[in-house]
C-alpha cells in the first residue's frame, strides 16, 4: 500500500490545500515577476524616448547657438560699418581735420583773382563768401 493510502482523508485533504497555496503561490510569483520585467521594459524603453528627445534638443540648441553667434558677429561688424560710416558723414559735415582758406592773387592793378584753398580728405561743400566791392554787397556760392 501506498504511502498516500494511508493516509486519513482529513488529512489528503489538508495536504492537497497546501499544494494548492503552494501551487497558487508559484503562480503568484511568477506572474509578478513577469509583471516585473515588462515594467523595467517598458520604463527602459520610455527612458530611450526621453534620452531620444533630449538629445534632439541639445543638437538643436548647439545649432541655434551657432545661428546667433554668426548673427552677433554680423551685427557687430555691421555697428563698426556704422560708426566708421557716422565718422566720414561727421567729418564730411564739419570738415573732420580740414581747414579753408582764402589768399587773393593779383594779376595787375585792376584785377584779382580769390583762390580758396581746401587741404585735406574731407571736402568742405558750399562755401558762402560775401564780395564786396564798389559799395554793392553780393554773395556767392562756390
């Protein structure tokens, strides 16, 4: 006979309960641990997305930060173009280093000639020299 055979039907009873739990048990634990893995896979696979987008972003950045410092070189080469710019216009204006100035030539006893003379780079415009002469007054623009 059996070792089971001899055994109380009680006692088969309770036996076969715990194998049961036993049984439910090992289910248990192998369906959380399953559970467990397809977790960690689907928290590796979003954490690749992210790494992913994130690494988009820092690429995009350098990229713009290239963009900007071509556009500040260019803004400040066009402000030095500017100021030299505003220099000539204020030199052509106020005549920068220039000077004017007048020396009369004689030809004979009845005539001169007024020779304005202009030394430098930056050109004085519209010179206005009053004339006078015979008690009349006239102005000329040269």
């Amino acid at each position: 006979m059996s070792h089971l055979s001899l055994l109380s039907l009680s006692e088969r009873y309770k036996m076969s309960r715990k194998m049961d739990w036993l049984l439910i048990g090992g289910i248990v634990t192998i369906v959380g641990g399953g559970m467990s893995l397809y977790g960690a896979w689907v928290d590796k696979k979003e954490s690749d997305i992210q790494m992913l987008a994130l690494k988009e972003l820092a690429d995009r950045n350098a990229r713009l930060a290239e963009d900007n410092k071509k556009v500040g070189d260019e803004n400040k080469r066009l402000l030095e173009e500017n100021i030299e710019l505003g220099k000539k216009i204020d030199s052509n204006v106020t005549g920068g280093d220039n000077f004017c100035y007048l020396t009369v030539e004689f030809h004979n006893t009845t005539k001169a000639s007024l020779i304005l003379h202009n030394p430098g780079t930056s050109p004085f415009v519209w010179y206005t020299i009053p004339v006078c002469g015979s008690g009349q007054s006239r102005f000329s623009k040269i």
